[in-house]
C-alpha cells in the first residue's frame, strides 16, 4: 500500500514524501531507516484494476506452495519475490515481515490489510480458525472453491444479461436516430403537400419539425438526462430506493430473496466447515443481507444464543425455502451443517441459474419484438402520406 507522508527530515525540513509498505508499522520502519520522523500519514488507494490485491489467485498459488511442502513464510517469500505489481507486492513483503516476527497468519493477515479491505474479515476469520484446528491448506481450499462459485455465479447473470442490454442499446439508438433525424427531414417532403394528413403521421412530422427547431437544447436535455440517471445510480439512497422497490415486485421480490439466502448459505457453510462456532458465523455473515433479513437474523442469532435449534429458528424467522430446511434438519441431526448449507446454496444456485437463463430467451424475443414494432411504426407513419398520395393520384 502507499502512504503519502509528512515527516521531519534530517536536516530538520518537513518533507512530504509518498512510500510503500505493507501496514502501518512497516511504514515507520521504513521511515526511520531514511532517518525521517513521521508527522502524519495517510494511505492512499490502490490506482487501477490492476492494482487490486488478487485474493482468488494468492490463495491458488499458496496452496500449491503449501501441497509441495513448502513452509509458509518461505511460500509468502517466493510469491513476494515473482510479484511484479508495487502495490501487492508491498502488501506480501507486510505479511512476511509479520510472520518473520513470530505472529501467526491472521495476524500477518490483519497487519497487512492496514485497516483497509485488502482481506476480507470472513476470510482472515477462516484462517484464524484453521490456526486453531492445523488445516491450513484445507481451509485455503475451500475458500478457492468459495469463490470460484461465486465468480461461476456472476458470470452466469452477467452472461445471461449482456444480450437483452446490446439489444435494447441497439435499437434505443436506431429509435433516436429515426425520430432525431430521419423524421426532422421528412417534414420538409410534407411541408407543401396539400391534403390532411393522418393524425398520428401529423404528430410525427410535427415531432420532427420540434426536433428540428431545436436540436441543440435537445440534445443537451438528452445529455442531462443520462448524466442524471448516470450520477443518480452512483448514490447510495437511489441504490436502496431501487432495491426496496425491486423487493415489492411479486415474483421478483421472491428471487431476490433466495438469491440472498444462497450466498448467505454459501458463506455461512465455508465459515461453520472451517470451524467458526456457529454464533460467531452468522453475526460475520450478517452483512450480507438486505436490511430486513438483516433484522431477522439478529432475532435469530440470539434465540439460537439462548440454545434454541438451528433450522427451526431460520425457518420461524424466515431465512429459508422449503428445501433448504429440509437439508438444514439433515445436517443439524447428522452434525455436517456447514456441508447441508453448501448443498443448499448450490440448489438454488442453480435454480436461479436455470431461471435467469430461460427468462433470457423469452425476453431476447420479446424485446426484438418490441424494438422491431416501435421501428416499423416510424417508418410506416413516415411513408403514410405517400402511399394516400398515391391513391388518390391512382
């Protein structure tokens, strides 16, 4: 990570320099090896994508270091050593330094996180975990097959969503050029033809004649208008507004709700596999849900505290289907809850995977449909008038 630092120098000026380390403490190591005295200190985010710690491909690389035998500290070494990105790098030399002094991974974790978001708290709280219980390796692999199902997951919904969008940008533009140009200059051919022209082909032209007048202001309006919607879907309060009005959907408040439940039993069986006592994982997995199943779970993480069942107290407050209570009863009986809860969110995974994919083909159809009907419209109005010129002149 790099701080932007004020500190006195040798020579008793204040300096303002920019230097990169892996936590805070290192920072001032560092500093005082360049004979600098730390006045303040700020971190200064990662610039780019590509200076994004990845977290999936740290633990795929780690993993295989720690199968072939290799020590910890030697393996953050080696993955320190090929790293060619500042920024990660820094972060590796923060986590090596950590372990090199004796503290555990969690800790090297912590320290090099900086109090940023580097690792995630769920993350540094699996290994932590599997410090206690020696199965380190065994945890890195199940958070791997973690996130790739989540990644599997998001690809999937972006995949399914990336053709309904090029179709309606598409034929949002061929619309906006029709009715911004192509109308615009009918309206001079019908200026002078004699004869009443159909209401809506009138309208149309009169469109066009409006456009026409001022294209200019038009334009801007447009302009705004997307720089609106734009900036408007950056805000957090748009973005809650949207989402409790999605919520209220029948059906789609309905999918939305198991989309949640689905990574929530996703996380929350990695964390219960990894050894995380089962109080303890639901108050860490609680942010993942919206605001009202957030209410339900903290209901239920203190009946579950007062010794009550796991699966009846989700059920009774809410946070499961049908099927996913029939597996949690399983696996409370049987005493695999965390591998009940990984087949639950796969179920429904999939489900909505299936779902997302079929709505796809019927919306794909529909939409090309409607863009087809609304351009065939402009054109027929547009050559209305002719075709009645021409009957008559028959």
């Amino acid at each position: 990570m790099r701080y932007r630092v004020r500190a006195i120098g040798p020579g008793r000026a204040v300096v303002d320099t920019e230097i990169e380390a892996g936590s805070e403490a290192e920072l001032r190591s560092v500093a005082a090896a360049r004979g600098l005295m730390v006045l303040t200190l700020s971190s200064q985010a990662s610039r780019g994508r590509a200076q994004r710690f990845p977290l999936l491909l740290f633990n795929q690389e780690l993993l295989a270091l720690l199968r072939a035998g290799i020590p910890l500290a030697e393996a953050i070494a080696a993955l320190a050593e090929k790293e060619g990105r500042p920024a990660v790098r820094a972060t590796l030399q923060g986590m090596l330094n950590a372990l090199r002094e004796g503290r555990t991974l969690s800790s090297a974790l912590e320290a090099a996180s900086g109090g940023g978001s580097v690792f995630p708290d769920l993350y540094v709280a699996m290994i932590r975990a599997a410090e206690r219980t020696s199965d380190l390796d065994q945890a890195v692999e199940r958070f791997i097959a973690y996130q790739q199902q989540l990644d599997s997951l998001r690809g999937k919904l972006v995949s399914a969503a990336i053709y309904p969008v090029l179709l309606l940008g598409v034929g949002g533009l061929v619309v906006l050029f029709l009715l911004g140009y192509v109308v615009p200059r009918f309206s001079h051919i019908y200026e002078d033809v004699g004869g009443e022209l159909p209401l809506m082909s009138r309208l149309l032209l009169e469109w066009g004649q409006f456009i026409e007048a001022n294209a200019l202001s038009g334009a801007l309006a447009l302009a705004l208008i997307v720089g609106g919607l734009v900036a408007l879907s950056r805000h957090p309060a748009f973005r809650a507004a949207l989402g409790r009005g999605l919520w209220r959907m029948p059906m789609v408040g309905e999918r939305l709700r198991v989309f949640q439940l689905a990574r929530f039993y996703r996380t929350l069986g990695m964390l219960l596999s990894g050894g995380i006592p089962v109080v303890a994982a639901l108050g860490m997995v609680s942010g993942l849900l919206t605001h009202t199943l957030r209410g339900r779970l903290d209901a239920a993480i203190a009946r579950i505290r007062e010794g009550q069942g796991f699966a009846a107290t989700l059920s009774s407050s809410g946070l499961t289907t049908p099927m996913a209570m029939r597996m949690l009863e399983v696996g409370e009986r049987a005493g695999n809850l965390g591998e009940m809860l990984t087949r639950a969110a796969e179920f429904h995974e999939d489900d909505t995977a299936r779902q997302v994919e079929w709505l796809t083909r019927l919306f794909g159809p529909l939409l090309m449909l409607f863009i087809g009907g609304a351009i065939g419209l402009i054109v027929v109005l547009m050559y209305l008038p002719i075709f009645q010129l021409a009957e008559s002149i028959g």
